[in-house]
C-alpha cells in the first residue's frame, strides 16, 4: 500500500492530530538548544580565556616570576647579592656573580671565577649581550636565576628572573565582572588617511610616539565611543582606561586585544576579555599607559579587576 492510499484510510481529525505532532517535534526545541548552545560555547570560550591567562602568567616566560629591574650604569656594573656590588640581586643568589661592563651601547657580561653562569646550559666566562630589542636576546642562568637585557628607549636593564618565586603557585585566579554579552559590541574601523600617531605615555615617565592604524567606532549606551588601536587592521591592540580605573580596576588601564574584521568588514571588541597590564603583578615591568584618545568615559564592568595589591 502506498503513502497516499494509506493517508485516505486515516479519519481527518488524525491527519491534524500528526501534523501538530510534527510541528511540535522539529522546530521549536531545535531553535532554542541551538541559541543555548551557542551562549554556552561564549561562555566556555570566555572560560578557556581566563584559564589561558593563568597559565601564560605561571608560564617560563610569564610576569610572575619577574625578580628584579637595575637599570645599568655606563662603565663597569658588578651584580649580585653582597651590598658592595653597583647591582644587588635578591638573597640568596651568589655575593659576586659577574659584571655587567655597558661602553657606548654595547655589553658584555663577565661571570665570578668562582660562579658557574650558564648560556643554553653551557658555562660561560665572558659574553657579549645581545638585548630584547633583537627578538633574540642572550639569556643567562644560575641555579633558579634567569636575566636578559632589556632596552628601553636610550637605557639598558637587566631584568630577572626567579622561577621558584612563591607568586607562581599561590596565583590560581584572577577577580573578574561577570561576563555579560552587552558588552560584545560590534565597532566600525576607519582607517587613518596617512600615517598617523598618538603619544602613548609609559610607567617610566615616557612617552613613545605610536603610529595608528585608524580608528575603531562603536555604541554603548546608545553613546558613539572611539578607540584608537595599535597594530595592524587585521590584528589590532588597544590600551585604555574607564570610570572603573583605579576603583575596581587597576589605575593604570586594561589591555584588550581585537581580532580582525569578519565577511561584512564588522570588528568585535570583547570588552569581557579585557585584561591587567604585567605592572598590575609586578613593579618589574615596563608597561604603556592608556593614552589621552582611550579614555573612554563610560564604566566598563567587564573583564578583569584589579588584583590584590599584595602581588607587589
């Protein structure tokens, strides 16, 4: 018997009676597990962020094992834990560790003879220093010690490492708003006509002339806001400040990351993944402030709070 004939032998009542039985079962619950679906993978990438973030900062090359900062001096530097040397690190690393000798930009490091200072686990006696400006910098340990040389504007400084600092266990979260699509906002990019820059102040009491690629518009509140990114369209970077700076978050503006636009040239700032500069954990760092152009003046209630003042 085929579907038609056997649709004839069924009373129409019943013929109704499927029909709602059909519609009941394909629509509606597809519709709403699907919109489900979707606000709990948000979250969960949300969460994935934040675990992310966890781990980078626990991480080898993360901020909380930041140890130290001595800016050098031109001539020779002496370094380690004795009060007689130009640079003292913490207790208990070595009373003489080396010296550090800076004539016109260059460095080169010299280890104690009595003090084993590895480079890529090899002793070394005498090296020349290349600095993180290169991208490869030289890097040397000693027992839980690491320190490189980092360049900032006309000045040289050794930064340090302790990978056994008790803040890489004791650190497992970081105090965040709840997370609230409202602030998923979608932004308009306009790029800069010609090259244009803004001055990007830093907690050294610099301030760096940045170039910007243009300018990212958006709505909150039913209010236009502007941000001006670092980066490139495609790959954009922004440090900013709000109402919630120094109250709730930490006074020194958040960091926020934004990906490239999608098929229909739209940007999205996440503001919920907006996040602490390294100087929130550390007084090691060498962070860029929000400029003038970033201070929006709305309270951002998303993203990370201020942490607990004790990390410094």
């Amino acid at each position: 018997m085929n579907l038609f004939k056997s649709l004839k032998s069924i009373s129409g009542s019943e013929i109704l009676f499927l029909i709602a039985i059909l519609l009941l079962t394909s629509c509606k619950p597809n519709i709403k597990e699907d919109s489900g679906n979707k606000y709990e993978s948000y979250y969960q990438s949300i969460n994935n962020w934040k675990l992310k973030r966890i781990k980078n900062l626990k991480g080898h090359n993360g901020w909380l094992n930041l140890a130290g900062l001595f800016w050098l001096e031109e001539g020779t530097n002496s370094v380690g834990s004795h009060p007689d040397n130009s640079i003292i690190f913490p207790e208990g690393s070595p009373d003489f560790l080396g010296s550090f000798n800076l004539i016109n930009d260059r460095i080169e490091f010299t280890s104690n003879p009595n003090t084993i200072v590895l480079h890529k686990g090899e002793p070394i006696n005498r090296i020349d220093m290349r600095t993180d400006m290169s991208g490869d910098p030289i890097i040397l340990t000693h027992d839980s010690l690491a320190w490189f040389i980092i360049k900032r504007e006309d000045r040289f400084g050794i930064r340090l490492r302790d990978f056994n600092k008790p803040e890489i266990k004791d650190l497992d979260s970081i105090p965040c708003f709840d997370v609230d699509l409202i602030w998923k906002v979608e932004a308009r990019f306009v790029p800069s006509p010609s090259i244009e820059t803004i001055s990007v102040p830093n907690v050294l009491g610099h301030v760096d002339q940045v170039d910007v690629p243009g300018i990212l518009e958006f709505i909150l509140d039913n209010k236009k806001f502007e941000l001006y990114p670092m980066g490139k369209p495609d790959n954009l970077w922004v440090v900013f400040g709000d109402e919630t700076s120094a109250e709730e978050t930490y006074g020194g503006g958040r960091f926020l990351g934004i990906d490239g636009p999608d098929e229909k040239g739209t940007y999205i700032i996440d503001f919920n993944k907006a996040y602490n500069p390294p100087c929130a954990f550390t007084p090691f760092a060498t962070c860029p402030l929000p400029p003038k152009e970033n201070l929006l003046g709305v309270r951002v209630t998303a993203g990370e709070k201020n942490v607990p003042h004790n990390w410094h």
